[in-house]
C-alpha cells in the first residue's frame, strides 16, 4: 500500500512513482500507457491495469494537464520528505 500524494503541482515533485523510478511527467504517462516491463499478470496477488492504448496527441494533452495543476501558492523549495 502506498499513500497517493495530490496531483497539484505533481510538475513540480520529481522523481515520481513509490520507488522514483521515473524522471519526467511524460515517462510516467509512456509506462501507463504501454505497461512495458510490467510484471506478467499471473503473478500472484498481482493487479495489472491493461496499457491506455493512448495516440501521441492523447499523450501530449495528458502531460500539459498534469503540467497545468502547478500555481505559484506552494514554495517548492520547502517541500520534502515528513520529519521522522
């Protein structure tokens, strides 16, 4: 289980996914879309979600929305990680 952060300024908040596996916005969306490297499906206990199927264009546009949820209210300088 994973706490899901908001998406507002997820432009912002790199490297992205639980273990930061992936750098940009845009590689996020080719791995949702494609589900390449993705454990098999008969792994047990294993949910997989099926690739988007998504056209360029598609992706594009996803990418400048997520890119659209940043504002200037945050200062990003300040965000990290939870004192422990």
């Amino acid at each position: 289980e994973f706490k899901t952060p908001s998406l507002r300024n997820v432009a912002e908040t790199a490297p992205y996914m639980h273990n930061g596996a992936f750098e940009t916005l845009e590689e996020v969306v080719e791995f949702y879309d494609t589900r390449v490297n993705v454990r098999p499906s008969n792994v047990p206990g294993e949910r997989i979600l099926e690739p988007l199927g998504l056209t360029e264009e598609e992706r594009s546009d996803l990418v400048a929305f997520l890119e659209s949820l940043t504002d200037d209210y945050l200062d990003m300088g300040r965000v990290g990680p939870p004192e422990r």
